[in-house]
C-alpha cells in the first residue's frame, strides 16, 4: 500500500523529483472523471425558503451548510460554474435576521438552529467576493450588501473578544470542526478560547469585505473593513503565536495561556500566510510533516498522533470526529499552508496518497466517505449501515471535491 511515510524515508524530507508529474496527472485524471460524473449529486433545485438552486453535501445531508456549500462553491468556480457559489451566498442572505444573525445550516422550511446560536461560519463575504471575481460582476451583491455588513456586526457582537479583537466559538461544534479537543466541544464546558481558526476566518472575511465595498464604490466601507482585516492579523501574530514551540495555538480567554494542542485548526493562520516564511517553513516541518504530530501514512492527521484524546473512531452522530481522522477540507487548509511557504514538493506525496484514499472508495461506492482513518485509509462516517432505499451505501461527496484542485495546483 502506497505510504507517505515510506516515501519520504527514501526520498530525503525534500522530497524533490521524489513523485513524478505524471502520477500526480494520472490520479488527477481519474478524479476529475468520478467528480464530473457525480457532482450533479449535490446540486438541488430552488425550492420552498431556498429561492436558488442550492448546494448540499449529498448522502446522509441533504441540508445546504456553511462551510460545505462554500467550498464546494470553490470547486464549481474552479470548473468554469461560479453561477453556484453566487446561488449558495444569495440563499444565506435571504436568511439574514435583522440583527444580522443568519444560520449555518437551511433547509427549505428556513433556517436551522443547533446548539446554541450556531451562525453561519466566518465565509459569506468571502463566497461573497470569489463570485463576484470569477463572474466579472459585482453589481449584483449591491442590495445585499447592508445585510453582509449585519452579518459583519453579529459577530463582532457575539463571538469577539473585545480585549484582544480576536474570535472564539460558542464551542466546536460552531467551528464545524465538532469534536475538535482544541476547543470546548460539551455543552457544559464553559471554557473559551481565542480560536485560530475562527480569528483566521474572519480577518479574511473582513478583507474580502474591503473588496465588495471597493468594487461598488464605498470607499470609506473599504478602508474600514481592510483595517479591520490587518488588525486582526497583527493580534493573530502577537497573541497566538508561540515562538518557543513555533506553532499557532487557541489561548484560553480566562488564563492567557497556550492551550497546547496541536490540531487542524492551528495551521489556519498559516492558510492565509500569516507567519513569516521561516516561521510558517518551520511549524510546517516540526507538526505537519512528522509521523508523531499530523502525517499518516495516508494523509495528514485531524489531531497529533501525540495528543492524549488522538482516535480514528467512526462518529457521526452527535459529532463528527476530528480528534485523529483524515478529513479533506483539513487537507485543504494545510495545502495552501504548503503552498504559501513553498513547500509544493513535500505535498506532492501527501495529496497522491489523500487522492487515492477517494478513488478507493469511488472505484468501489460510487460515492465517498466524511474522513479516513488515518492508520489504515479505512472509510469512516457515514458506516456501511447507512444505505438508500435500493441498499446502496450513501456516502459523502461535499468538499472532497476540491481535493482535484489541489493534484491540479501542483501541476501547475
């Protein structure tokens, strides 16, 4: 069985020439062919509260999501569609309340609330602002464009921390990484953290804000709203970094302290290149490409295999499990990692071995899996018990579109 590990053991940790372009092709090409085929799975028509064509993740959801409609609104972008990801902002905007709150899941009866207030995640001018650069046009956000500032204003309401203007989450089942022991992810865990991945989020929303409002001629919106965006990065860089274990880290808002886990959502600041190159180089080589912190012989881990809490057990209800599994949007946010530090050879095995791991179960479902066990490349949630009417197993398509991207990217 193909092996990351094994290959950088025999390559040098460079991995230079050590996976040839034309695997890389190969794999991309079969890809490309499955996705192709099944996208049409989680393309709905307009219907009840959603007013157009919406985006789900297919199988056990048939619900539109946050983060799952916008990456997914990624890939259709990528495939020459950017019609989709504009459907998938505009019905998250017809859900806007009046003090800005709008959920992170809709059906067509309306929005849907879970545990606690569960907003939208920090994406919405983001989607927002890729539609508007891939269709050429921004003129069609300009009557919505108070509800994207409420939307703005709920947040900075609600989940900012007003000592440090950084983000945290109700719990991490907000974060929509559920389970994510990094954070507080019981109810009754009054905890809270100044969260890396919600901060990130949102200085890039706030960036992708500045450019609606300079695009549609608000000159003052933009200035405002791109201060907002540095000034978040800046907090990032003081408050969660840690210069002695060179890594990002979620702090506790009561303490001030690191909480010291290394989990997926440390490496979004590096996502958007926040650390300095010899930084971001040196947290990358010291978690992500080290068979005791996040590489598998499979992929890259949700969890440090060093964590105390670190499994690869099927959960789907009621969380799903990034304490250890290999989940594709977690490949994505480490892949733009490598990239903004240079470091495209050293993915190159790493994405082959995640693309195989969804041919696999292409090649034998005709659909896919939530995430991987990291050990083994074992499909996980949904379970095999989780069939249609004709007993066929219903899988997971979303976001493990973009994994083509990616092979794509490092074609390039």
């Amino acid at each position: 069985m193909f092996s990351i590990a094994a290959m950088f053991c025999s390559c040098g940790r460079s991995g230079s020439g050590s996976v040839p372009d034309e695997d890389i092709s190969r794999v991309k090409d079969s890809l490309t062919a499955y996705f192709d085929a099944i996208s049409p799975r989680v393309v709905k028509p307009a219907e009840g509260f959603l007013k157009y064509p919406y985006l789900i993740p297919s199988g056990f959801y048939q619900q539109m999501w946050d983060w799952d409609g916008y990456f997914m609104g990624t890939w259709f972008i990528y495939k020459g569609k950017p019609e989709y990801m504009r459907y998938w902002a505009l019905n998250f905007l017809e859900g806007v309340a009046d003090n800005g709150y709008v959920s992170g899941c809709v059906t067509t009866k309306g929005p849907q609330v879970k545990r606690g207030t569960f907003a939208i995640k920090p994406f919405l001018s983001q989607g927002v602002w890729r539609a508007c650069e891939a269709l050429g046009d921004s003129e069609w956000v300009r009557p919505w464009y108070d509800r994207l500032c409420k939307v703005l204003s709920f947040r900075d309401s609600m989940q900012m921390d007003p000592a440090t203007g950084l983000y945290f989450w109700e719990m991490a089942f907000q974060s929509g990484a559920d389970n994510n022991p990094a954070l507080n992810y019981y109810a009754d865990d009054r905890r809270s953290f100044l969260a890396c991945d919600a901060s990130t989020m949102q200085m890039l929303e706030f960036e992708a804000q500045s450019k609606i409002a300079e695009a549609l001629g608000y000159a003052e919106d933009a200035g405002k709203y791109g201060s907002r965006s540095r000034a978040i990065a800046d907090a990032i860089r003081k408050t969660l970094w840690c210069d002695i274990d060179k890594c990002f880290y979620n702090v506790d808002r009561e303490t001030g302290d690191f909480y010291r886990r290394v989990s997926y959502s440390c490496f979004w600041p590096l996502y958007a290149g926040l650390a300095s190159r010899e930084d971001g180089r040196e947290m990358i080589k010291r978690y992500l490409l080290k068979p005791e912190h996040m590489l598998s012989p499979h992929g890259l881990r949700s969890l440090s295999a060093s964590d105390p809490d670190y499994n690869n057990k099927n959960i789907i209800l009621p969380f799903s499990n990034w304490q250890g599994p290999i989940w594709i949007p977690a490949f994505v946010v480490y892949s733009e990692g490598m990239f903004n530090y240079g470091l495209e050879e050293e993915l190159k095995p790493i994405a082959l071995a995640t693309a195989r791991l969804l041919l696999a179960d292409l090649g034998k479902y005709d659909t896919m899996h939530e995430n991987y066990h990291a050990e083994t490349g074992e499909g996980l949630a949904p379970a095999p018990t989780y069939v249609d009417a004709d007993g066929r197993f219903i899988g997971f398509i979303s976001w493990n579109l973009c994994a083509e991207m990616i092979l794509d990217r490092l074609l390039k």
